[in-house]
C-alpha cells in the first residue's frame, strides 16, 4: 500500500514483500508499471469498498481494461492525428486503448460521442468516456478514472497524463 502513497512514478523502484509462503521477493517497477499497477488498485478499491448499485453504475469489463492501457501509455507525446503505440491526440489515444481492451471505437472525439451509450454524471464509472463540449461540438475525449480524474492526451506540446477533470460542463458516455 505504501507504495501507492508516493506521486513520483518516474523513478524505478524496489518493492519487497512477502509471499504466502513466507519468502522474501523483490519486484523492479518501472513508471509506467507504477502508474497501471496504481490505477488497477484504484478502480478495484472502487469496486469492493462502495461496489456496484446497479447495472448501469458498473464498470464494463473493457472500459476497465481501457483504463489500464491508457495509464500504460502514460508520458506519450499528444501528436495531432496520432494513434499510438508511441504517440496520441485525444481520441486516438481513447481509440487505442479500447481497440486494445477488445472494443472498437470510431476515430474522432466527435463520432465517439455519438456512437456510445450516453450517460449521467451520477452514473459514471472507470472506464468510461469523458467529453469536453467546444461550442456545439465535441472538443475532447478522456477516459475516466475514477475519483473524478481522466488519462488523456491534452494538446499539442502536452503528454498523456493522469488529471483532475477541470470542467463541470463534460458529458460522459460508455462503450459497452
């Protein structure tokens, strides 16, 4: 648990621990294993502590997957147009990691939009899509986390990046 405590995941780590039979192991963890490995016990701590009420308030088997390889790509570069493995924009990276997770999703943060189940605020759950309304169209798409962040590519001269959802205007959808 410890280890989920400290921010820094750009450094490698050693993580010790003690296995059912007694020994001793040590575990080499990258920045990128750090960041998976802290959203995986984030959306499960989600889920056994207040679990599910309903149907509609679980996660779907692929968002949570989704979620996951999105963290995995933690640091990319935003590149317009980009749909990974090394590069992203917004919805090649949400693109991507549903594609990865089992789930085909269209190209732009728009066609997302449209093609996805839509859902209230209340009843988001990691893995699903996050929108950012520009005018009368859809500007952007993350994919949420939980406790109300987003992995997403920001722009242009930014990297994909864990982050606070920052607009009280964003629409939530899910690709189930």
């Amino acid at each position: 648990m410890e280890l989920f405590l400290h921010r820094n995941a750009e450094v490698s780590r050693l993580h010790s621990f003690t296995t059912e039979d007694g020994k001793r192991s040590t575990v080499h963890l990258t920045g990128r294993r750090i960041a998976t490995a802290f959203t995986t016990f984030l959306i499960l701590s989600l889920i056994g502590v207040t679990g599910p009420i309903s149907e509609a308030e679980a996660a779907s088997p692929y968002g949570i997957k989704a979620v996951a390889i999105a963290a995995s790509k933690r640091g990319a570069p935003y590149v317009f147009g980009a749909t990974g493995p090394r590069a992203f924009d917004c919805s090649g990276l949400t693109l991507y990691a549903f594609r990865r997770a089992g789930r085909a999703l269209p190209r732009t943060a728009e066609e997302q939009y449209r093609r996805t189940h839509h859902i209230s605020r209340v009843h988001r759950a990691p893995g699903d899509l996050v929108f950012f309304p520009t005018g009368a169209s859809i500007g952007h798409v993350g994919i949420y986390a939980g406790h109300d962040r987003i992995w997403h590519a920001p722009r242009p001269g930014t990297r994909v990046r864990l982050e606070r959802i920052w607009s009280g205007k964003a629409r939530y959808s899910r690709a189930n």
